[in-house]
C-alpha cells in the first residue's frame, strides 16, 4: 500500500472536492461521497478538515491566492490602467473557464446550504475584485483615459458583468464560455 506524504492527501481532498462540484447538475455533495472519491473514511476525511466548511475554506483560499496572485501580477507589468483593467477582465473569465468547479464557488452555488460565512468571504472576495479593477480606473482617470465620475459606476458594472459571465457559464452546465465575445464586451465596458 502505498503511503502519502503528509499534505498530499489534503490536497487530494481538495482536488477531489473541486471535480466533484463540475459535475452540472450541481448536487449537494456529501462527506460521504467525498470520502468514497478519494477511497478513504469520512474519519479520514476529518483527520485533514475539522469540517465541510473548512474543506470549502480550503477552495476559498486557492482561489484568492490565485486571483488575486494574477492581479497583483497584472498590476505590476502593465502601466496603462486601462490594460490593466482588461487583462483582469481576461484573467478572470479566463479562470473560471479553466476551473468550473471553483466557478460554482465564486457564485456561492456550491455553497449554498453550508456555513454562511462562507458566502460572506465570497461576497467579500467578490469586494475586493471590485476594489482592484477600480483601482485601475483610477489610474486610467489620471492617464486620462477615464472619467474620475465615472470609476466607480464603471467598476461596479465591469465587476457584475464579469459574475453574469461566471453565472451563466455555472447554469448552462459549463456550456455557454464565459470567455466567449470578451474582446467586443470589454470594448463596450471600456468605452
């Protein structure tokens, strides 16, 4: 039998966890079925997670890692806020395409029955999304590339067009992209 180095089978847990949540009719998901997928015991599965919620958690935080790694990222190669804007717009279509699973976590689909702090970090997630692609505008603003009136409307409607794109994608079974028309829509929304 072969042993797992310690760490590893939390990370299979996780794996698991987020494969699970792909599937598009979006059935709540059990410990027990979790456990069965990973071929452990749902006493193993609580050795690595004191909870469901804490298995969630450990999505929640790959995906702030990830996102906001990637903005941070964008914000420091690109200059021009305006680029700046519509490479995170990219980034984050782009992302939920590649991990549909962590899509129905971003929307608070998956979470919906589970701990309510969950979907109050997300909404919070959802937050500072909004707060970094104003922040961009901002510098567009002072580029002259924006109206300073306008950023936080603009931020505001950029942040729910791009969940409407993670909402439709999550209902339509991962089947509408939600990287599809990007270049023509962020025209409009940079406009």
């Amino acid at each position: 039998m072969a042993t797992t180095k310690p760490g590893e089978r939390k990370l299979q847990i996780l794996q698991t966890l987020a494969t699970m949540l792909e599937q598009p009719k979006g059935e709540k998901i059990t410990t027990a079925a979790l456990a069965a997928r990973v071929e452990v015991s749902e006493a193993a599965l609580y050795r690595h997670f004191a909870s469901k919620a804490q298995m969630f958690e450990g999505l929640i935080e790959f995906i702030e890692a990830t996102v906001f790694g990637l903005i941070n990222k964008i914000t420091e190669q690109q200059e021009n806020g305006l680029s700046q804007v519509q490479a995170t717009i990219l980034m984050l279509l782009n992302f939920a395409e590649r991990n549909p699973g962590m899509t129905r976590v971003m929307i608070g689909d998956a979470l919906v029955n589970e701990d309510v702090r969950l979907q109050a970090r997300m909404n919070q997630f959802i937050e500072r999304i909004e707060l970094a692609i104003k922040q961009s505008l901002r510098i567009a603003a002072s580029q002259g590339q924006a109206n300073e009136a306008e950023v936080a409307a603009r931020a505001n409607l950029i942040t729910s067009a791009v969940l409407g794109h993670w909402q439709r994608y999550a209902k339509t079974g991962f089947k509408q992209n939600p990287s599809a028309h990007t270049a023509a829509q962020i025209a409009i929304l940079l406009a």
